[in-house]
C-alpha cells in the first residue's frame, strides 16, 4: 500500500505525511515544481515536467490496487478507481464507483458553462472541518485496505 499526493496546490500534505507515518506508509509527493517536505524515509518527492495532466499522468501509470491518492482532480481519480486504488479529496470526500460518473458529468457542465464566459463562483474555501472529515477518510481507507489484506 502506497500513499501518493497530487501535490499542487494540495492543503493537506502534512496531514497526510502524519497518517503515512502512524502506518508505516510510504507518501509520494508528485508536483511540476519543488515542494519542500520534511525529512523522513517514508516520504518521497517526484518533481515532473511542467504541461497538462503531467503530474496526474505519473500517478495513474504507477497506482495499483489498494493504493490511495490524495486527489481534487476528478479525471485522476477516476483513473485511480479503475486501476482498484482509493480517491479520496483533501476535504474528505470519497470518490467512488458509484460517485465518479456524476463527478466527471458535474465538472464537464460547469466547463461547458466557464466556456461559455459565465462566471462560476468556483470551491468554496477550505475549512477546518474539511480537514477533519479528510483524516477520517484517510485513516478510514488505510483500515480498510489493511483490513483486506489479512
């Protein structure tokens, strides 16, 4: 089981460093430019190419079953779900097979609407309760796998 942070512009990087380390999990840190992190064997940085999809692209390629990724990127965790690894958001929220489709459908009417030149008032800000539901997810999924495993 492998820990890997979609990292750019991700508020929750040392919270998961911390459950990663209560478990013994290895945490890859994957961005387009350098995040510093603290000192740890069992924490690693991936700095890929600048570009689209480069850093999500990375992630997908190596995420096997079991693996959890730290993700607000639909597409990405869509992606993670069909490799048969955990998606969870840094406000908590699960991404499922059941929740993904309406997710991909939701981000591609309110791309066709920004298209368009409407305004959209985009995430609301991220709260200290956002943080507490993402723990609860996180330790949640590691239990979970640890739990299939055996």
């Amino acid at each position: 089981m492998h820990i890997f942070i979609d990292a750019d512009a991700c508020p929750v990087k040392d919270e998961t460093y911390k459950v990663g380390a209560r478990y013994g999990l290895t945490t890859t840190v994957v961005s387009n430019s350098f995040i510093a992190i603290p000192p740890s064997k069992l924490i690693e940085r991936m700095i890929v190419d600048a570009g689209p999809d480069v850093a999500d692209d990375w992630i997908a390629e190596r995420t096997e079953p079991g693996d959890i990724v730290v993700t607000n990127d639909i597409p990405l965790a869509d992606r993670v779900l069909k490799a048969g690894g955990v998606a969870i958001a840094p406000n908590g929220r699960l991404f499922t097979a059941d929740s993904i489709g309406s997710a991909l459908a939701s981000r591609a009417v309110a791309e066709h609407i920004r298209s368009m030149g409407e305004m959209t008032g985009g995430p609301k800000p991220f709260a200290q309760a956002d943080r507490s539901r993402f723990l609860q997810a996180l330790d949640e999924a590691v239990n979970r796998e640890k739990r299939r495993r055996r």
